[in-house]
C-alpha cells in the first residue's frame, strides 16, 4: 500500500451490496454473542495446503499455477490423483505452526481441508482419497493441528469446498467444462456420499470447530444448499460464512484479494488475501506484499470495522516460506506493542484521514499515523473535547492540544516511533462530532440509466442500489453537484464486481472552473471500488467519465471527502 491517503467510512452506510460480498444475500448476524471473540480478533491465518503444493505451480512449460492447477492444465483424475503418492510432508509440525501464528498476533486459524481438487486434508472414512489413505506421511494433519491449537489457546477452523470437486463423481466445475470424461456424474450423489458425511466429520472429530469456511457454491441447489446448512444446527457457536448458496447467507461477508473502499457497516466481514499472487503453494512467485503493505492493509480493515485472513500456502513438504514467516514476525512485533489499537476495537468514526486511519474502543481514538508530519502538528477533524493524547510508544508524556471550531491539532514529535505507523491515543469526550460527507444527498446527474437503476443511488449513502449506464453503452459520465464551492482532497468509488469477474473500469476524475472541465486524474479499476486522495481542488461540480468494454459502466456509490 502506497502510503496515501485511504477513506474510513464507518457510521454512513447502513448495508452493503451482495454483488461485493460473495454469493449470499441474507445479512451477517453482527449482534450474536457466538460473533463477539471473532470481532474482538481482528486477525487471523488462512492456510492453503494441499497435494497441489507437489508440482510446487509447474506443470508443462507453465509455472503460474496454484492450488487451481488440476482444473487450469485440465489434468485427468488419475494422473493428478497420483500426486498424493509424492505428498509426504514430514518437515510439518503443528506445534510451530500455531506458535507462528500466536506470535504474529494472530487470534484464530483456518485450514483447508478439503479444495476443489477434493483431496481431503483428514483421515475421512467417505474414500481412500485423502492425506491419511493416499500418502506415505499417513497422518491426520487437522488432529495434529486441532490439538496444537487447543494447547495454546488458538481457534481452528476449518475450510471447505462444498460444490466443486473436480475429483469426485458429479463435483462441480467452474464454468462446467469437464475435460476428463470419467469425472461426469451426478451432483446429488456427490452430495450425498461426499460432501455431507465429510461435513459431519469435520465437525464432530476435530474439538471446538471455531470457523466452517465454505467456498463456491458452484451449481449448488437450494435444496442442496439447505441440506448442508442443516448440518451446522447442532454447534450454536459455529460461525459460517456467506458462501454455501443458494442465498443462504452467513455470518460473514468475504472480500477476498481487496479491500473494500468503505468497508461493510453493519455487518460482519472479513478480507482474505495471499501475500503473493497465490494461495497455494507456488515456488516460481515472487510478488510478495511487503510487511508495510500488509500492516497497513490489517490497520485499514480493523479502522473499517473488518477482520484479516492472511493466507500462507506451505510447500509439498510442510514448510511455510520464511518470506511469509519473516512477514509474520515483523507483524507481531508492531502488534505486541501496538495491539491496543487493534484488537476489541470499532471503526472509524471519520469518514476521511490525509495522514492515516483511526480505530475506537470506547472514549479513546487510535489515531495510526502513515504519513508523520512534517511540522509534527496532527489535525483531527471533530470538536469533541479532548482529556488527553499521548503516543503508545511513550504513554506517559502527554501531548500538547490545541482545541479548534472543527478539529483539533496536536502537536507531535519531531520523529515517528514507528516507520511504518505510529499510533496516538486520544481520549474524548462524547460522541464524535464529525463534518458530513460532502456528496452526501448531492444532485447526482448521469449520461444514462438503465432500467431498474437510478442516479441518486450514487450519493445516498447506500451501497445497496445501484446505477448503471443503459444498456450496450461502453461509456458514461457522472456529474455532481455539491451545492456550493467545497474544498474536495479524496474520492471513493463502490463498484460491485469481484476481483476475478474480469471487469475493469477505467476514470477519469474532473472539475469545472467557468465552462471548462479539468482533469484531476485518470486511472483504472478492477471492478472492486477505489479510494484515491490528490491535491485539494474547490468546486461546486465534479464530474467522473467512466469506460467499460465488458458492461455497461456501473457504480454503487460515490463519495467525494473534503480538504482537512
């Protein structure tokens, strides 16, 4: 992450659209006691391992696979099947894995334990297809791990792919194009003698299950869909996400490989993301995120009210990289000593920071500085009353204050304790008073509508509806008008596409001075939203010009944030 500034956007939006979400349509249930040490915990690990970390993501002259690698070079069942026999993992230990992940202020695990290649990761009586039968390391690596997490204190969940099984007669495939013949079969079936008795393993065998993570509910019924919700009704404490189908819903919303421009208010949400491009184990991949993209990425989730799942993806032989270990590591340190602002705490009441994010819990702010000022004064922008500030790093020494009409400055060291963010603690009095959001009802005018959608959609602060351009439009233009010559630093777009939907949108932000519109900057999307900060600009109009090759160009929301 670049160090710009982002939006928090916290208190505006009451729901969310289902088109970012997943495939559910039910909402999360944020208030249910069984959520409250999962909100509290901010992080976790994901864990993506299996018989596909062998081929280590080559197979011909390719090196770009993952854990998709069965269905991307269309490798027959028997030929992939045969990989079991290389998988013998004996550099895997359980105990270092949850002590690697308890010191990277990680509070809970998930584990797949069964992808879509339908190889299961546990000694499943259902077929020989699985780590226990099928390979000469011969052990059950969700007991080895259940126990080790129990031991100390860690939650364990448990991934699932409940549809596709590219393995398993009358599995799902994505797009449904089977290239193995022998594969053909009836999802019923499957079902039936696959899937639901795995389910009932998974959650009977293994302990206190914190987490049952569905994935892609691939040509799933309703009635399919219904049988395998049924399953986790004896466990009042199991969370789901939002991914079995059929609009079953769950207590969670997924984003997965973004973070969501304004985040999920009012629900419960959780970003899961690679620290390469992979989630399975790719020895060829060298994109790592940086410990500062990371931590800032976990900083602006938590400000937004969300939770991280940040995947390693261990090799054939149970090793995590150490570049993930070593990200891990560094994690942890700046979460030992800076944890408070991260854990048991709400968003952030501002819906804009040019220098960062902030985080809540109770009357104090966490105010995670990115961009240290130069002249070391801190603007906050509301008029509460402040008690004190002080730095985490140094919490005896109270900052200097200096109360305004709408906001406050503090004034700060000359040096940040922290390079990659340093927090200030301030603690308020009341509620925040903040300044509204500019866009906000704003007059909304659009080049064209389809039917079903309107303009105003844009600015009323619901990213629910929608607006779109009409149909076999490729481009189309957004004007608002926000009444008055406002000061405007940050836009933020809400666009209801996934990352793999292979949508992209390209913008162009302008200004009108006169009778003439300026370009304040152009770039593209990937059909997941944008939160861009430039040089302040003042005016009355804005105007976004959008292009869209796929689809007719859409957004949910448009927020437009004024100059502190």
């Amino acid at each position: 992450m670049q160090k710009i500034a982002l939006c928090c956007l916290i208190a505006l939006l009451a729901t969310v659209s289902m088109a970012q979400n997943g495939d559910g349509t039910s909402a999360s249930k944020q208030n249910d006691p069984k959520m409250q040490w999962w909100k509290d915990a901010k992080f976790g690990l994901f864990i993506h391992w299996g018989i596909y970390s062998v081929p280590s993501g080559r197979w011909g002259d390719k090196t770009t696979y993952g854990e998709w690698i069965m269905h991307q070079a269309k490798i027959p069942r028997a030929e992939y099947a045969a990989l079991a026999k290389q998988f013998n993992p004996t550099g895997f230990n359980a105990e270092e894995w949850v002590k690697m992940a308890k010191e990277a202020g990680q509070k809970y695990i998930v584990i797949t334990s069964k992808h879509h290649d339908g190889f299961a990761m546990f000694g499943t009586k259902t077929d020989a297809y699985n780590i226990v039968d099928a390979t000469p390391f011969k052990r059950d690596i969700l007991k080895e791990l259940a126990e080790a997490c129990r031991k100390q204190g860690m939650k364990l969940g448990f991934y699932y792919s409940q549809a596709q099984d590219w393995y398993h007669l009358g599995g799902a495939v994505s797009g449904n194009v089977e290239w193995d013949e022998t594969h053909k079969g009836d999802m019923g079936k499957y079902i039936d003698e696959i899937a639901i008795p795995q389910v009932k393993e998974i959650l009977a065998n293994y302990g206190d299950v914190a987490v049952l993570w569905w994935d892609t509910p691939t040509n799933m019924t309703k009635e399919m869909t219904i049988r395998l919700a049924e399953l986790t009704k004896p466990y009042p404490n199991l969370i789901t996400n939002n991914r079995l189908g059929a609009g079953m819903g769950g207590d969670l919303e997924t984003p997965e490989q973004f973070v969501p421009a304004t985040g999920f208010p009012g629900r419960n949400w959780e970003v899961c993301m690679t620290m390469n491009g992979h989630w399975g184990y790719n020895a060829y991949d060298d994109r790592w995120k940086s410990t500062e993209d990371l931590l800032q990425k976990l900083i602006d989730i938590a400000s937004k009210g969300g939770n991280f799942l940040l995947n390693v993806g261990p090799n054939q032989y149970g090793i995590i990289p150490e570049v993930c270990q070593q990200s891990l590591r560094e994690m942890g340190v700046w979460l030992k000593n800076n944890g408070e602002a991260i854990y048991g705490t709400s968003g952030s009441p501002f819906p804009y920071l040019s220098w960062g994010r902030a985080t809540r819990k109770g009357q104090t702010l966490y105010l995670h500085v990115f961009d240290w000022p130069k002249d070391g004064k801190l603007s906050i922008p509301f008029s509460n009353k402040i008690g004190k500030a002080y730095l985490l790093a140094d919490a005896k020494r109270n900052l200097k204050v200096t109360s305004g009409k709408d906001q406050s400055t503090l004034q700060l060291p000359a040096y940040a304790p922290d390079n990659i963010a340093s927090v200030v603690a301030v603690e308020f009095v009341g509620e925040p008073m903040i300044q509204s959001i500019p866009s906000q009802g704003a007059a909304a005018t659009v080049s064209s509508t389809v039917q079903g959608t309107k303009s105003q959609a844009l600015t009323d602060g619901d990213p629910k509806t929608k607006w779109q351009a009409a149909k076999g439009e490729k481009s189309a233009s957004v004007e608002i008008d926000l009444g008055k010559p406002t000061a405007i630093q940050c836009i933020s777009l809400v666009e209801p596409w996934h990352p793999w939907s292979g949508i992209r949108q390209s913008h162009e932000l302008q200004y009108l001075v006169g009778a003439q519109w300026n370009t304040i900057f152009t770039t593209d999307t990937e059909g997941t939203g944008l939160t861009r900060s430039f040089v302040p600009v003042t005016a009355q109009k804005f105007r976004l010009l959008i292009k869209n090759e796929k689809e007719p160009p859409a957004l949910l929301e448009l927020l437009l944030f004024r100059a502190e």
